[in-house]
C-alpha cells in the first residue's frame, strides 16, 4: 500500500519497466503501420522532384533547393501567395491568442513560433507564469465538472437495482460528455475544415490530451468560413471548446488511472494476503512437526529409562563392565537434562 511518503521503489522499478514496455510495443507498432507508407511517400516524391527537373532544365537544381528551402519556412503564405489569395498576418491579436492558448496549455501546434529573440524570450517567461495558473483553473473547472456528474450519478434511473443504476448513470455521463465535446465539435470541424469525420475525431482526441501533432489545426487554415468577423467567431468559440474539453478529458484520463492505482493495490493485496497465509500455514506445519519431534523423543526417553541395565557377562556383543557403566552415566546425564 502507498504510504504518506509515496509510492515505494518496488512499485516504481514496475511502472518503469511497465512504461519501458509499453513505449517499446507501441514503437513495434507504429514503426509497423507507418514506416512502409513514408517510405512509398518519399520515393513518389522523389520521382515527382526529378520529373519536374527533367521537364524544366531551365531550373537550376540549387535555386529549386533555396525555392523549397523559403517556402518551408511560411508555406501558407507561400502557398496561398500562389493562389491569389489575400493573407492576413498570423500575428494579429486573434492568430496571436491562438498562439497563447497552445502555449499555456500545453498543446504546442508548431504551427506558429516566435522568430525573434525578444518572442524567443518573452515565451520563455509568459509559459513559465501562464502554464501554472492555466492548470489551477483547469483544476477548479475539472471540480465543478466532478460535481455536476455526482449530481447526474445520483439520479434513480433503476432505483430498484442500485448496481444497474450506478452503472446507467456512469454510461450517461461518459454519453453526455464524448458528445458534446467530441461528436458535436468534431461534426463542425468536418464541415468548416472539410474534414473527414475520421480526421476531425482525430484532431479532437490529438488536442484536448495535448498531444497536438499540428498536422490538422482548426481554425487556423482555410476554411468555408470566409468573412473575418465570422471566422474570429469560429476561432473564439473553438478556445473555449479546447478549455472544457482539457478539464473534461483530463478528469476522464483521471478516474481511469485511479481505477488503474485501485486494481494494482487490489491485487498487491490479495498477493500479500495469499504470502502472509502460506506463510501462516507453514509455519503451523513447522509447529505440528516440532511437537511430533519432541513427542517421539519423549517416547524414546521413557523407553530407554524403562530398561534394566545389567553388566554383561564375558564379551558378550563386544561390552564390558566398563562400557556399561559409561552407558548408565549418559542415561542418567540425559535424565538430569
């Protein structure tokens, strides 16, 4: 069991051959389901570069390498540059708040990173004193979510079978919660974005745990929201989206983790009851056997003490006087014993 000191070394040499392993297997995995297809992306690319090479000797390969070099630097802007379209700065109070969001709460897009020095460094400080504050709230937000599914948790559903009815009302909060912070929102993603339903699932999931890939960013791209007090709109509303869906996930992650600590002291238990039993039986097995020891050699007392020592006469058996007489002596030293 966990004491008030924490978790012992035992039980933290598990986890971290637990996690060690479970890093590992999913490494198999990925590596597995991904690695054939990047490599079947990079060779097409590969052929694409040197075809387009091949069909315009007029570029030189080191001013393609430079091209491509500056275009992965802003390549929305470059891209969008060569659609014609009009491209507002990233940097305005809007793209900057965005930028904010991800930095405080962990999720860190990639998307969008100061250049300079001073950004460089003001990130530095702004994360350091927004990253603790943004967590208390998140903490105090995950409260108020816990009390109101204890409230939805006391509903008599099935108050005839109070097992059934925990287990309804546990069904309709996790309902409840997946559809309001991912269904609803990632059907929304999929027709502004022009997502797949699959891929705004996937963007849901990848942002509120914080994991933020950056490879889909709502908000952010071009989208079929056109006008720019709509698209701040979408923007606003899709922040206050990640905050609840943080606290909501992040109690989710939770109770599973406890119901994970509560198995693991569970069978901790249950093995130390079954040791301290086997132990227990042992030891009762030990005390039988050292009464049986100690009854028979009573039993071989008595017997010895019973017998009528006599001299042999002659050398009869090889004794004589003398050696019998040594006996009766131990015989009664043990007597006295």
């Amino acid at each position: 069991m966990m004491t008030s000191e924490g978790p012992g070394w035992k039980r933290m040499v598990v986890l971290l051959v637990l996690v060690v392993v479970y890093l590992c297997v999913g490494a198999a995995i990925f590596s597995h389901i991904e690695g054939d297809p990047e490599i079947e992306r990079r060779l097409q690319l590969e052929a694409f570069l040197r075809n387009f090479i091949g069909n315009h000797s007029c570029v030189k390969h080191d001013d393609l390498i430079n091209v491509l070099g500056q275009v992965d630097q802003e390549f929305t802007f470059a891209l969008n540059t060569l659609r014609n379209t009009t491209v507002y700065t990233q940097w305005d109070f809007i793209g900057a708040f965005s930028f904010v969001v991800t930095v405080v709460t962990t999720i860190g897009y990639g998307n969008l990173a100061p250049k300079t020095y001073p950004g460089k460094v003001a990130l530095v400080v702004y994360a350091l004193i927004g990253i603790p504050i943004t967590l208390i709230m998140l903490n105090y937000l995950g409260q108020l979510l816990t009390r109101l599914s204890t409230r939805v948790n006391k509903c008599k559903l099935c108050s005839t079978k109070p097992l059934v009815n925990k287990l309804l009302n546990m069904v309709l909060i996790v309902t409840l919660g997946l559809t309001i912070l991912f269904i609803l929102p990632a059907s929304v993603f999929s027709y502004v974005e022009d997502w797949t339903v699959l891929e705004a699932l996937y963007y849901c999931f990848v942002t509120l745990s914080t994991i933020g890939f950056g490879d889909y960013i709502a908000a952010i791209s071009e989208n079929r929201i056109g006008h720019r007090g709509t698209g701040d709109l979408y923007r606003i509303v899709t922040y206050i989206w990640i905050l609840f869906g943080l606290a909501y996930l992040s109690l989710l992650i939770n109770y599973i983790s406890n119901v994970f600590i509560k198995k693991a002291e569970e069978m901790e238990r249950l093995t130390k009851e079954k040791l301290e039993a086997e132990i227990s039986r042992l030891q009762q097995e030990l005390a039988k056997t050292g009464k049986s020891v100690c009854k028979t050699a009573a039993n071989v007392k008595s017997s010895v003490k019973g017998k009528m020592w006599e001299a042999p006469s002659g050398n009869n058996n090889g004794i004589d006087q003398e050696s019998g007489s040594v006996t009766l002596l131990r015989i009664a030293q043990l007597e006295e014993t």
